[in-house]
C-alpha cells in the first residue's frame, strides 16, 4: 500500500528501492545576434535629446533579459545616429541600435533508467 510518501509491503523481506523520473535536457546549438533600432521623433532637438537619453539610461541598466524560454539574452548598446535634415520641417530623429545576443536550444525528454535485470540461479 502507498500512503502519501510511506510505501508499505507486508512480508517483504528484502526491499531495493529505486526512484525514476523523467526531465528536459537541453544543450546550446548556437548564439545569435539580433539587432534592434528604437526610434526618436521630436519636432525639435529640445524635446528629442532629452528623451532618447531616458531610453538609453534605462536600457544601459539592462545588461540581461530574460526571454519567454526562461533563457538569458545579453543586451548591449550598439551605436546611434541623429538625423536633422528634416529641421526646417520641425522633424528632428534619433536612432538607438542595440543588439540582443540569445542562444538557440535542442531540448529532448530523457527518462532515468530505473530498473535492472538479474540472473539469479539456485
């Protein structure tokens, strides 16, 4: 009989216990790169500079992500470029890249082997 985490065997004179299982291994088949732009529009350099400074603070805090895998990407500021040729128009940008690197998994469901075989003769 099994009660919770007790398992009873009556006359049992000898008992060999094993415990098996089942679980996920996953190994890394490669890193990758993937490089993302966030944009700044303003309608002039006051307003724009200012706050792609907020973002960039804020993101040079973030040097990890963690991603919907509960995997770990690496954040890392990348370059940015400022474009006032629109000015006369009140349209002023600014682009800041950054580059995500993140692993890329195989995963295969293992089961721990559990029982064996013995030959036993009188």
């Amino acid at each position: 009989t099994a009660a919770g985490a007790v398992v009873t065997i009556p006359g049992a004179k000898y008992i060999s216990p094993r415990v098996g299982g089942v679980g996920v291994a996953t190994r890394e088949t490669r890193r990758q790169e993937q490089t993302y732009m966030v944009t700044i529009w303003a309608n002039c350099f006051d307003q724009r500079d200012p706050i792609a400074a907020a973002i960039d603070s804020a993101l040079s805090g973030q040097i990890h992500l963690t991603l919907a895998d509960q995997s770990v990407a690496t954040l890392r500021y990348k370059s940015s470029r400022q474009d006032d040729s629109l000015q006369k128009e009140g349209i002023y940008r600014r682009d800041l890249m950054y580059a995500v690197e993140f692993s890329t998994f195989q995963s295969a469901t293992l089961t721990q082997i559990t029982a064996t075989i013995e030959n036993v003769s009188a």
